[in-house]
C-alpha cells in the first residue's frame, strides 16, 4: 500500500511522513525531492526558471512513478492535490490519500523567513490565506483526514495518522 501525505504547505507533510514511514517499516519519499532530483534544480530555481506549469508537468510524472512503489509513505507538494489527474492517480492506483490539516495560523507559526522564501506560492499574507481557501476543497477530497493542532508535536500526529489508518484500514 503507499500512503500519500496531503494538505498545505508548512502542514507537516515530510516530517509526519517520515515518521510514519518509520512507524510501519516502509519507505519514505518527499514528491518535491523527487522533482528536484530529476530537474537538478530545487522547487523554487524550477518556478523561477521555467514557470509553475512546468513544475507541474514534472510533479505529475513523478507522482506517476509512485505507483510502483509498494510500502511507501509519499509526502505530496502542498498543490498535488489541487489537479484532478494527481488525485485521480492516487485513487486509482490503490494509494491511500490523508490530509494533514493545521489551521493557516499554525502554518504561518510554522513557517520562518526562510521556510516562506523557499515556497514559490508563499506571496503576502491575502494571497496565501486565498490559496489556502482554494486548496481545501481539494484536500477535502482526501481519503481520510486528520486534524493537526497548534502545539501538536510530530509523534503526537503521527500517532494520530497511524489511529486514523487502523481505524479504516485494517490492512496496516
């Protein structure tokens, strides 16, 4: 089975996933790394240079090749979700989609100077709570969905992923 992490930027993604990828003995990978792997470029020097379209074309055929992967905790990009060809992938190739969901105040704490400058969509405030807004009808149609706290630790979600999964698949 490969778990796909999904939800917004600063949501913890990478870091719940690699716990989690821990938790059940399978293997991590961070979508974006992948990306950034296969172009030589990091995600922000892909946006700059050759536009989000681009970027987007190489985060669907990466998201592709995950669907040999067995046993694998995948940490989607924040937009992944927001393109009906990545969600209905997932799906149909027997992934397991779950929205980690901070509150956008969580995110914004989360997040340092450096962690916003490293994200292309991270504009000003107005535009990433309008981002935000846009992307949650696309996370909505995650497969599970766990809430993630202000003061939550990353075991403490990660435990909370791994209730949630149990809950609905016993397969875990």
């Amino acid at each position: 089975m490969r778990i796909y992490l999904v939800g917004f930027m600063g949501a913890g993604k990478t870091t719940v996933g690699k716990g989690l990828a821990r938790q059940l003995a399978y293997d991590f990978l961070d979508l974006d790394e992948q990306i950034g792997l296969r172009s030589g470029l990091r995600v922000w020097e892909i946006f700059e240079q050759f536009g989000e379209a681009h970027f987007r074309a190489l985060e669907h055929e990466c998201l592709a090749e995950t669907a040999k992967l067995e046993r694998t905790v995948v940490a989607t990009g924040g937009g992944t979700m927001s393109f009906s060809r990545n969600r209905s992938l997932m799906t149909r190739t027997g992934g397991v989609s779950i929205w980690l969901d901070p509150s956008l105040e969580t995110v914004e704490k989360r997040l340092d100077e450096a962690g916003k400058a490293a994200r292309p969509l991270f504009g000003s405030a107005e535009s990433v709570r309008r981002l935000y807004k846009e992307r949650r009808d696309a996370y909505l149609r995650a497969d599970l969905r766990v809430e993630v706290g202000p003061t939550e630790t990353e075991d403490e979600v990660t435990e909370r992923v791994l209730l949630t999964l149990r809950e609905r698949h016993c397969a875990i």
